[in-house]
C-alpha cells in the first residue's frame, strides 16, 4: 500500500510539474496567456471553431472564450469569418499559424528533453504505461478534446493510434455525441 500511495505521489509531483513548465514555456514561447495557448494550439488542429466549441476545448464558458477571442483577434493572432446564422468561425492568422508551431516546438523541446534521460527500453515502457494512464483518465475526465487541448497531435498519431482517441471511441457513449 505504501508503495503505491508513494508512486502514485510521485506521479502526481512530476505530472503537475510538467504540465506547469510546459504551459508556463509554451505560452512564453508565443507570447500569450496559458488559456491562448491552447486556443491557438485547439485551432491550429480545428479551424472554424466558434467561441463555444473553443470554450469547451479548453475549458472555458463560452464567454470567457469570446473574451479570449477577442484579445487573441487584437494581437493578430485569430480572425474571425462570416459563418451561418449566429455561427462566427474563428480561424488563426499567418502569425497566430506560426505562434501554434512555436509553442508546439516549445512544448516539444521540453518534453523530449526530459525523456531523453531515458533508455530507449524505458522510453518504449514509459510510452506504454502512459497509454494505460490516459485510458484511465478518459474514463475519468470523459474529454478527450479537453485531455489533448495542448497536443502535437501529429506527434501522437505518427505510427500509432492516440490512446486517448482510442479510449474516446470505446466510451460506452461514443456513438451518441
């Protein structure tokens, strides 16, 4: 029991601290907001988004993301299109394009940075213990646009199939969203 509780606060240290120098190096890296960070990153994988489906991506009610639109559209960062009805689809400028890959390659850097540190074996272990843990997570969180609102997703599936879109597809609900 012991040694479970122990790894498991392990977990808990090392995951909260790469998710914060993760965030914190991204957003440097585009200079914006944790929140416009994953806005940027949400819209680079999902252009078109309106401030609700944005909102729900990363968190956010769907004022706090019309808000986040707005600041990100005065940096030159996102514009907004004419879409149907009530729709405003936001899309990323050429600079917002390129502020997504700089913090993607950020976040990147960090990360294999620190599983550099790791053999090979350890990083293929590491690789598969983490799909375990993010399937678990899924049944937990339920979201997966949520779970991977800072994913390089191109990274993740490159030979292989996303274990949190893996876990999405499995849900019991899967079929009625």
């Amino acid at each position: 029991m012991h040694e479970s509780r122990r790894t498991a606060n392990l977990l808990g240290a090392t995951a909260l601290t790469v998710a914060d120098t993760a965030l914190a190096g991204a957003a440097r890296a585009a200079g914006i907001s944790p929140s416009g960070a994953a806005a940027l990153v949400v819209l680079s994988t999902f252009p078109g988004l309106g401030s609700t489906g944005l909102g729900r991506h990363i968190g956010l009610t769907q004022s706090a993301a019309a808000r986040l639109i707005d600041s990100l559209a005065a940096d030159g960062l996102v514009r907004r299109r004419k879409g149907a009805g009530r729709s405003v689809p936001v899309t990323l400028t050429a600079e917002g394009t390129r502020a997504a890959r700089a913090l993607l390659d950020a976040r990147a850097e960090l990360l294999t940075d620190l599983v550099a540190v790791l053999e090979p074996a350890e990083r293929a272990e590491l690789t598969r213990l983490l799909g375990k843990l993010l399937t678990r997570l899924h049944d937990r969180v339920g979201d997966a646009d949520l779970m991977c609102r800072m994913c390089d997703r191109g990274a993740c599936t490159h030979g292989a199939a996303c274990p949190v879109g893996r876990a999405a597809r499995a849900a019991p609900d899967a079929g009625s969203g």
